[in-house]
C-alpha cells in the first residue's frame, strides 16, 4: 500500500472538452443515422401508387413472357431456333453428349 507524502501528485480526475463533448454527441448521432438507413433502404415499399399499377403491370407481362419462351418452340435469330425447357432437359438426359456441343456459332473470318 502507497502512503501519500508531499511529493506525491494528486490527480485530478479526468475534464472533458467542449469539442469532447460535441464529437462523441455527433459521432452518436452518425451512428443512429447510418443504422436507419440501413434498416429502411433495403425495405420494399408495397405497390399502391399511381405509377407502381404500371410497375406491376409490366413486371407481370414481363413475367409471362419468359414463361412463354421457356414453353414453347420459336426463333431466337435466322440460324438459332428456341425448345421448350422441357424437352432440352428430355433431350439432354437422353444423349448427355449434347451437353459437350458449343453453345455458341463459330467464328467466321471476315464477316461479323
């Protein structure tokens, strides 16, 4: 145990500055911002105004356009030809070599 004689100092407990103060209040403030816009930006906001109608709207037509090609035959280009997803997947454990085929045309020198 130390004994305090006239030599030993005696401190003071600790002051906080104004500018302390005010950075660890700010630096709070940032935190409690930063933590809602995290929590409310990532949230979907339901559908029900005047354009959103037209969002859903599109999003749906969109939606059953991909059904439709993924369902039925048609042409992609003049040279690729579109099957229906399951017919590929038919096709494709049937004769697992097609899996080896290149998906994409060869490349042609001189023309695009």
């Amino acid at each position: 145990m130390t004994t305090m004689n006239a030599t030993t100092p005696v401190l003071a407990p600790p002051r906080w500055s104004a500018v302390t103060v005010v950075a660890a209040v700010l630096g709070m403030v940032a935190v409690v911002v930063l933590l809602a816009l995290i929590f409310t930006i990532g949230r979907q906001r339901p559908l029900d105004g005047p354009d959103d109608a037209a969002r859903a709207q599109k999003l749906a037509d969109l939606r059953a356009a991909d059904a439709k090609a993924l369902e039925t035959y048609g042409l992609v280009d003049e040279r690729t030809a579109r099957i229906p997803i399951e017919v590929a997947m038919k096709r494709i454990v049937a004769d697992p070599r097609l899996l080896a085929a290149p998906a994409t045309r060869p490349a042609t020198r001189g023309t695009p």
